[in-house]
C-alpha cells in the first residue's frame, strides 16, 4: 500500500504541511502514525481527500464545461502588436498561455496580478509519478 509522508501529501494537494495538519486534526483527512510517531496518509485516502476538494464547489467560477482551473499570479508578459505570451506560477506549476494582445489588454493582465487559468484539453498525457 502507497503512503506519503505530510510533506508529500501538502505538495501533491498544493497546500501547506500546516493546512494538512489541521485537516488531519480537524478529521477531514484520515492519517496513521508510525513508530516514531510521523503521521502518514495512505495513498487511497489521500486520492479520495482530493477528489473531495475538487468537488467542492467553486464560488467564484462560471458555469463551464472546463474543470481544469488552475488559481495563480502573472509572472511574465511578453506582447508584440498581435499576440501575447502569458506565464502564469499556480502553486508549483508554470502554466504559458499563448493568446492575442488585445485579450491581454481586455483582461487588464499585468505582472503581478492574479489570474485563472482554465484548461480544456482533448488530450492528457499521464506519467507515472514514481521511479517504476
């Protein structure tokens, strides 16, 4: 059986090992300890814990087939007179998005300013997380 360590768990959820102690305090996320004491989180209940934040609903979101929604601040803006390159940091995770100048200028985008992005894609690759 897969566990992780609080640390791995708050990285995989991009949260803080804080946040995850509390919600392991507060029973919302189930963890055992090991001999030394350090709680872990078995694989499938933290699979489940995810799941169940996803689902919670978004209250700032519109309604929208997309899922993907990926909360973060503006890092770079690279524009020329047609189009825009965007580089948004969201937790881990550096998400570029190529789209025209005009909607960067619409938006009001500038570094430093929050931004959504929101991912609909037809085609997902998925690695294996681990070494095997």
């Amino acid at each position: 059986m897969t566990t992780y360590r609080i640390g791995e768990a708050a990285e995989l959820l991009g949260v803080s090992v804080d946040t995850v102690r509390r919600w392991i305090d507060a029973g919302r996320l189930a963890a055992e300890r090991d001999d030394n004491g350090h709680r872990s989180v078995a694989g499938a209940d933290l699979a489940a814990f995810a799941r169940s934040l996803a689902d919670e609903p978004d209250t700032g979101s519109r309604r929208s087939s997309a899922r993907n929604r990926l909360r973060g601040i503006v890092t770079a803006i690279a524009r020329d007179s047609v189009m825009a390159q965007v580089d948004i940091q969201a937790g881990p995770f550096r998400l570029v998005s190529l789209m025209s100048r005009e909607a960067v200028d619409d938006l009001g985008l500038e570094v430093g300013s929050t931004a959504l992005a929101v991912i609909k894609s037809t085609t997902v690759v998925v690695e294996r997380g681990d070494d095997r």
